[in-house]
C-alpha cells in the first residue's frame, strides 16, 4: 500500500490559476481600444534590484508619468497629436492618440523611495531596489561562556 499525500488547497490553487486565466483572456482585448496603449514590458531580476524595461516610442518624457508602491508600478501618459496635423485629411492612420497606463504587481517588495529612471531612445528604464526580507537575514548568533559565581 503507498502512502498518498493530501493537499486540502491544492483544488482551491487549480481554481484560482483557472480564474487567472480566464480574466487574462478576457482582458486581452482592452489594449487595443483607441485610448489604451500596450506597453511592452521587460522585468528582470539582478540579485539586488529589479529592472523594469518599457517600450515608449515618440513621447516626450515630461509626458509619462511613473507611480511606485512597495508591491507595484503603474506607467502611464498621453500620446498628443500635433495641432497642425488635426486638420489634414488622412487616407491612413494607425498611430494612438490619447491617454495610456500599465500597471505592473511585482513579485517582491521594493524600496519605493531609491527607484531611479532613464528614459532614452523611447525605452523607459526603472532600477527598482529590493527590501531585504528579515526572514532571509542570516545572524550569527555567538554563546556567551557560562559565568561562574563565586
């Protein structure tokens, strides 16, 4: 006779990786509304920071805005047209105007207040330090030589 484990959360887990699922299906779609942007995203993890790489071509940086919690980011602006470029007759046009964010949960806890940004041929570029866990702290713990009394 074998011994089989059981994991009483293990039916709750796949449920929850199915609704994740589906609500990623269902989302899928917005980012092609005339308003919202897909932002390309690229995170990498470098041992003491995380680093956030965004693809934003043709927009002046002083029309991005970048928000940073503890536990996520957002990135978002505004595409503008030219004012002079309104009033032309376009036979096509497939660039977006208009507002656009992106908002990113990561997987480990930042130090919010030392994320620095570059922003360089059209690729956002955040440094996001990590907060050291006190779980993962390693201490040395020293015995103190038992004391005689006398």
């Amino acid at each position: 006779m074998s011994l089989v484990r059981f994991y009483p959360l293990s039916e709750v887990n796949g449920l929850h990786r199915q609704m994740n699922r589906l609500f990623d299906e269902l989302s899928s779609g917005w980012e092609h509304l005339p308003t919202v942007g897909n932002i390309p995203l690229e995170l990498l993890d470098n041992g003491d920071n995380l680093i956030l790489k965004a693809v934003i071509p043709g927009i002046n940086k002083d029309d991005i805005d970048i928000s940073v919690s503890r536990q996520s980011l957002k990135i978002s602006g505004e595409y503008h047209q030219e004012a002079e470029e309104k009033e032309n007759n376009y036979y096509i046009s497939e660039f977006h105007y208009g507002k656009f964010e992106r908002t990113v949960n990561l997987p480990v806890a930042i130090k919010n207040a030392e994320v620095t940004a570059e922003y360089n041929d059209g690729i956002l570029t955040l440094t996001l330090p990590k907060v050291e866990e006190v779980k993962t702290k390693v201490v040395k713990v020293s015995l103190n030589p038992a004391q005689t009394t006398a």
